[in-house]
C-alpha cells in the first residue's frame, strides 16, 4: 500500500480557495483579484472538482450573488491572514482510497509575514471534512516547497529548506527522515540553483520544476532572455535537473518579464500551475511568451487539456495559480461534505 504524498495529477474532488478580501493583501486589486478567483472556480467546477471555499461570514452573501446557483462551491466561514492556501491547507497523503491530511507549520515563509492565523486554518476549519485524522509535523515547511512524482521522488530546493528562519540549521539528512515519515518520500532532490526576483517565498519549487504523470520535468528556464538576471541560476537548475533525474524528459518554459508600478521584478513564473484532474490550469501574464508557453504544456502533458488563465493581478502580489489553491484528492472529503458540496452553492455549518 502506498503511503506518500499524493500526486497532483491523481483524481481531484475539491480545491481549497482562500477568499481575497479588503484585510487582505490584495486590497489594492481587490476586484480583479476577485474576478480572477472566479475564473478559476469555473474551470475547476467544469473539469469535476467542487471549490472549498475559505471566506469571511460578511463575504458570504457578495459571493453567493457572483456565483452560478449550480456551482459546486462550499462557503466555509474562516479568519485567515491572506490566500496562500498551498502553503496553509494540508497535504494528502497514504493509500488513494482512504487518503489523510498531514500538515506542517506555516510560519509566513520564515517570519517574513504573519501567518498566526493561517497556521490554524487545518485545525480549526478544514481537517474536520475529512474522513481520516490529521496528522501533524512540528517542522515548518510549505506545500509549494514540495513536489513528488509517482514513486516517492520528492523535490524541493536549498533556498528555501536551508532558511533558518524555517528550521534553524536543519539539515538534509533531517528533512529527510521527517518527509520520509509524513509524506512517504523515498527519495530526496534539494536543488541549489534557481530563484526568481520578487519571491518572498525563499525559492518554491513550485515556481520553477514540476514532474509530469509521464516521467517529464517542466522547468521555468530563461533561455529566450540570454542576457536575463534569471538567466544563469535557471541555466545551473536545468543542469541539475538533468543530473539529478537523467531518464525524465525536460520541457523548458520561456521566461516573461514583468514590473510592478514601482519598478520592481515580478516572479512570473508558467510553471506555477494547478492540474484539475484531465485539465493544467495554466498562468499566463499577457506577455509574448505565453504562446510559446502553452504550446510547451501541450508536449508536457500530451493527456491533458491546457486551459490558460489570466494571472497578471495575483502575480502583482508576487505568487500566482498555484500558490492560491491546494487539491483535494478522491476519498479524502467526509460523505456527507461531498453531498453538500455537489448541492451547488452552500454554507459549511
């Protein structure tokens, strides 16, 4: 029986969303923010996966009315400190057919922010849908940390484990052991290189190397801007990946380049996608490059429609598609939250 984190692309029943609001980071682009959101919603409700929806009480009503009344999206009354939800909301982890949450702490990417609230949301709002019991690490780590494929390989990089903000002077072997024990991990790749400008997350995985269900690597590479900042460290990561995981495949993503109002580099980045069951819901930034990017995906997952989504406002909060929302594997939600949530739209109570 397997015991390991779940692969993303394994069939989904839910995706957990953090509904943005005006406490929230996103007060600035608060509507389009909004309007993104709701595109999201869409597409994964049309690709057979219901919406967990974390939002305040005073929100509810304002959602409800943006809502199709069929839509399968379960309104959950939650106080959170911003969206992030895949580095908040629980893992799923063990046999496909009695999966259970497994969380870590959440300390708002090495104290950089305050998550004192997002830390509780498992506890408090979202392990009691599921069927098993959650199980907890007191090591802190984020779900956009960690990548695995079918066979236990877990990914994750330097930047980001070795903060010691995160966990001190932890060390490889020690992490290790600990993903070995919560998430099954047979084996462990801390890349060094690769980092994008503007990422307050120390360098998330998920920003820049993902596995395909068909042994592929889809890498965030800068090859079409040789004169690029990003260029070199990308260059260095493609290079490991090649080291590290020589039968896989490599697909290389274009890098587009994007400022905020002030100036400042945003961390673009294609391969922050979310796979929905037969569907990759793609961030694309309305920059040159998002062809050349979707035709990419297409080669990366032959067996899957690539749906792109406008991403330029969550990227002007420095995060984009998958940093918002965490997957819910089949035979994790309890009975009876199934049935709600494929009553259309409704209230957790």
């Amino acid at each position: 029986m397997t015991t390991s984190l779940i692969p993303e692309w394994k069939a989904s029943e839910a995706v957990i969303l953090a509904w943005p609001h005006q406490e929230t980071d996103w007060a600035p682009w608060l509507e389009d923010a909004r309007q993104t959101y709701l595109s999201i919603i869409r597409i994964i409700n049309a690709n057979q996966a219901g919406v967990l929806l974390l939002c305040r009480e005073e929100d509810m009503d304002d959602i409800e009315s943006r809502l199709a009344v069929d839509a399968r999206v379960m309104l959950i009354k939650a106080d959170y400190n911003d969206t992030w939800a895949r580095d908040f909301a629980f893992l799923s982890c063990g046999n496909p057919a009695a999966p259970y949450p497994v969380e870590f702490t959440f300390n708002g990417w090495g104290n950089k922010f305050d998550a004192s609230k997002d830390n509780l949301v498992n506890q408090h709002y979202l392990a009691p849908l599921c069927r098993e019991k959650l199980r907890t690490s007191a090591i802190v780590a984020e779900g956009g940390a960690l990548e695995i494929d079918d066979n236990g390989h877990l990914l994750s990089t330097a930047s980001c484990l070795y903060n010691p903000a995160r966990n001190g002077n932890m060390g490889g072997d020690a992490y290790r052991e600990e993903f070995t024990a919560y998430l099954g991990c047979t084996q462990l790749s801390i890349f060094a290189h690769g980092h994008l400008e503007g990422d307050d997350t120390d360098g998330h995985i998920d920003t820049l190397v993902r596995f395909t269900p068909t042994s592929g690597l889809v890498i965030q590479a800068a090859d079409n801007r040789p004169e690029d900042s990003h260029y070199q460290g990308l260059s260095a990561l493609v290079q490991e990946c090649a080291e590290a995981l020589p039968d896989h495949t490599r697909y290389l993503l274009p890098l587009p380049a994007m400022f905020n109002d002030e100036g400042d580099r945003l961390p673009a980045s294609y391969a922050n996608y979310l796979i929905c069951n037969h569907t990759v819901l793609l961030p694309v930034y309305g920059q040159p490059e998002d062809s050349e990017a979707v035709a990419v995906m297409q080669q990366a997952f032959p067996h899957h429609e690539i749906v792109p989504v406008n991403c330029a406002t969550l990227v002007q909060q420095f995060g984009s598609l998958h940093c918002i929302s965490m997957q819910v594997p089949c035979n994790t939600l309890k009975t009876d939250v199934i049935h709600q949530l494929n009553s259309g739209v409704t209230r957790y109570v």
